[in-house]
C-alpha cells in the first residue's frame, strides 16, 4: 500500500517507428534510472589548521580523482580526491578498513558520511 503511496511518477515516452511492410509498431520506453551513491566511509577526524580530514573507508576503494560527496547535519558538500596520504606517506589507492588523510574544501564533522560518485 505504502508504496504505491511514495513511488516516483515516471513520464513514458512512446516511439512510433514504421517497418518494412508499412506497419506502425509503438515502442515505450522508460527513462534510466539514475544511480544511487555509494556509501565509501565516514569522517573520523578533522584537523582545521591544514583543512584536512581523516576518513575511515568502509567501501570499496579510493583513488584520485574520485568525486565523493561528504554529507552530515550541517556539511554537504562534492569534491575531487586530490591527495590522499596514510601516516604522512602518500598512497594511490585507499581499500576498506583504511583510514586516509584528505584534504577537503570546508570543515567536515565527526561521523559524516562519506559518498562515492
């Protein structure tokens, strides 16, 4: 019941298109659905004299040039990964069960959410 009550509309669009023989064939076809995020980490601690924060992956992996969206009560905000480090050294790629330092573009907050575009 309930999801009748909360589902998208979606606009149908019918395609007319004529064979070989003449006839009229109809054809619908529905819009792509757009992907949803994935959950990648989340931020485990901020260190505002350099704008860095340490993100914890939970996800899959990190590599640069990654677009991750950082959301929390009062941050939202989409950036590039253009460094990453761990302990001082800076890597390539981020696995889960990593904690990456990541310099970000404003304050992030302990426990935001970490989204992989």
């Amino acid at each position: 019941m309930f999801s009748r009550l909360f589902r998208k509309k979606v606009k149908v669009v019918k395609v007319k298109r004529k064979s070989k023989a003449g006839k009229v064939q109809t054809k619908t076809r529905r819009p792509k659905k757009a992907k949803m995020p994935q959950i990648a980490g989340k931020v485990t601690h901020y260190f505002p004299h350099v704008k860095a924060g340490v993100i914890l992956v939970t996800k899959g992996k990190i590599v640069p040039g990654d677009t991750l969206h950082i959301k929390g009560h009062t941050t939202d905000f989409k950036q590039k990964v253009g460094s990453m480090e761990i302990n001082n050294v800076p890597v390539k790629t981020a696995v889960s069960g990593q904690e990456i330092g990541l310099l970000v573009k404003s304050r992030v907050h302990h426990h935001d959410v970490v989204y992989k575009l």
